[in-house]
C-alpha cells in the first residue's frame, strides 16, 4: 500500500488462472453456474493487478493490460465495477487505474479472465478495508470470490490456491452459486499434479465463451448436462480424497469431451476443436493404455489441450511429450504449469523501500 498528498492509494495482488476439470458451461441470473464446477489453481499462470485509487467525484476508471487499452476488457471491467459497487462503495468515489500484466500470452488459451478478474476484485477489497481503516482484518475471501465471479464465473474459483468447488453441491455443505470455497481433504496425488498445455492453435476463438454459455439456454441436452456434471463433481469429490489416477483421468475426459459436445450440439452448433486436438487425444489415450503412462486431458472452449499427470513422473511424461506430442502444437509451443497456492499481495512499501 502507498500513500501520498493527493490520498491516491495503491494496491498490488498477484491472482493465477485456474483448470476447471468438472467444467462451468451456461449461467443464469447474474452469473451463477447452471452446475457445480471443480479446479485446481495453477502456479505459473499469473495476472498481476495495480489498482491506484485518486478521490473523484465521478468515479471512473482506465485499465491496460501489458501496457495497452484492451477495449474488449473495459466492458467486462466495467461491468464488474458497477455490480462490486454496492459492495464496495469506495469505488463511485474514486477514479481506479487498473494496470495489469499477464505472465502468459493472451492467445494462449489459457484463462486470462480468470486470473486478471480475480486479481481485480482482490485489489478491491484490499482498497475498500484500508480506506474503512481496517487493514488489520483478514480479508472475507469468499467476498472476493463474489465480487470476482461477476468480472467472470471462472474468476470466482482462482481466490484460493490448491482445489475449489463453486456451486451448490449436496456433500459439501458450505458450496454456494454466489462464491467458490477450498476444497479440504485432497490426497497428496492431486496436490502435485502437473499441467502441460499445449498450445495447438494460438489465434482467438471463433466463438466466445459468453456466447458459449448463452446458447445452453434452450439447449437440447441441458438437464442431461445439469446432471452429468452433478454426478462427476460427486465422483470426482471422492476420488480427490482417494488418489486414483485412472478414475480421475476420466473423469476429466468425459467432461472436457462433453463440453465440446455441447457446443456442437448447440444451435447454431460450432466446433473449436482442431485435426491435431483430436490426435492429441488420442496419443494420450494409446499411451496411457498401452504404455501405462500417467497422462489424460481436459480442454477448455478451445483447441488447446491441457495434458495432466503427476508431477512425480515427469520425466517419463516430458520424454513421451517431446517425441510425440511436440509436433502436433503450433510453432512446437508448450506452456508447463502446475498446482499453486494461490493469490499473493505485493509488499509495495518494501518493493519501493519506503
Ligand atoms: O469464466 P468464463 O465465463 O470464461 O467461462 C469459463 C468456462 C470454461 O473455461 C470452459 C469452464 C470452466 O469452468 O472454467
């Protein structure tokens, strides 16, 4: 935090993007899940947000990312801004400049909103209890996650480091469809889990994931959805408790499969998935039965596919991937992350040595 004549207050939070392996996909009211949806936070990456609040009478606000204005960030930003205010009245009282930076290319695939809408919505609440005095408080993360789940439902789940659930799930008591709360009782397995994620097609989507969940109003198989997903989020509480690999590969294959399956099936139907996705898939499929290697997949809504594996075997993994799966991503481009602890303030006095 620094402070100067103007009262202008500055905040820093680093928040990471996060690998949902029982998937989000269609909202309703004002951006809850239609089904529960379970991730683990990752550790590399990042989104790193500088909040500077000036007191003003119009409120307002200017966000870059890397450096640039990002129009197709201001809407959610705003957006975000305008439901936290109620929350956060701070925020119509002072002019915010909003500066973030990504550690991953925007065209990854890689979940920026997650990460960048988390990482806003803690600096946030961090502006709110210095200027209500009340700095020594810890900070109500499920109220963070609520605030960030408005930038973008993903957002509410990168608050936590390790595993979250978001959505209201029967066996987890305190789950709700406002924030996502931490996962106890993971096994040790599922602690060290690695994610390689391969960039197979860097460009944007043809569709957006807003559009994506739009179109599961109405859609055909969307009760049949509700409870699929119920059902692995259910599946998958218990094999995160127990450690079996195999269980928990498919699980994560059946609903990285299924949310593609939804798209096509969505009217008007549209695919994301590239020729070198599905041969991805199945080398990772042959590979695992035959050769009895520790690797599946999740993807996202996008051609990329996100390989996991225990950390443990990594070396075994990393040989297989650069002989056979290199070659198959765009510019041989891969990105190696793994489970992480989560958000993190910066020390601005220490970093300024104030
Ligand atoms: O948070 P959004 O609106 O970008 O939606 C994310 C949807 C998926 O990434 C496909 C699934 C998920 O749960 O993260």
């Amino acid at each position: 935090m620094t402070h100067n004549k103007t009262k202008e207050i500055t905040v820093e939070w680093t928040s990471p993007s996060n690998l949902a392996i029982v998937k989000y996909w269609g909202k309703k009211d004002i951006q809850k899940p239609l089904n529960p949806s379970i991730s683990f936070s990752l550790k590399n990456a990042v989104t790193t947000t500088r909040v500077s609040a000036v007191p003003s009478k119009q409120g307002g606000f200017t966000f870059s990312l890397d450096g640039n204005k990002k129009e197709t960030f201001n809407a959610k930003v705003a957006n975000l801004l305008k439901m936290a205010s109620s929350t956060l009245p701070f925020i119509i009282k002072h002019h915010l400049t909003i500066e973030s930076s990504n550690t991953f290319p925007h065209s990854s695939g890689i979940a920026s909103s997650a990460s960048s809408m988390s990482a806003l919505a803690l600096c946030l609440v961090d502006l709110q209890q210095i200027i209500n005095c009340e700095i020594d408080q810890n900070m109500d993360l499920q109220m963070v996650s609520e605030i960030a789940r408005l930038g973008s439902g993903s957002a509410a789940r990168s608050v936590y480091g390790g595993w979250t659930i978001w959505g209201e799930t029967p066996s987890i008591e305190e789950s709700s469809d406002n924030y996502a709360v931490k996962l106890p009782n993971i096994h040790e397995n599922f602690m060290q889990i690695a994610n390689a994620i391969l960039i197979i097609e860097p460009n944007r989507k043809k569709v957006s994931s807003s559009q994506g969940h739009a179109l599961m109003n109405n859609h055909p198989y969307g009760e049949a959805r509700i409870k699929q997903a119920n059902d692995n989020a259910q599946q998958l509480l218990k094999v995160l408790e127990l450690g079996n690999w195999n269980q928990f590969f498919d699980i994560a294959e059946n609903e990285a499969l299924s949310l593609h399956a939804l798209m096509m099936s969505s009217n008007p139907g549209y695919t994301l998935l590239h020729p070198n996705s599905l041969k991805v898939i199945e080398e990772v499929r042959r590979v695992r039965l035959e050769e009895n290697l520790p690797v599946g997949f999740s993807m996202d809504a996008g051609p990329n596919v996100h390989l996991l594996y225990p950390k443990r075997e990594e070396s075994k993994v990393l040989f297989w991937i650069e002989s056979n799966i290199k070659p198959l991503c765009h510019q041989e481009e891969i990105i190696y992350d793994q489970l992480g602890d989560g958000p993190e303030k910066t020390n601005l006095i220490k970093l300024n040595g104030i």
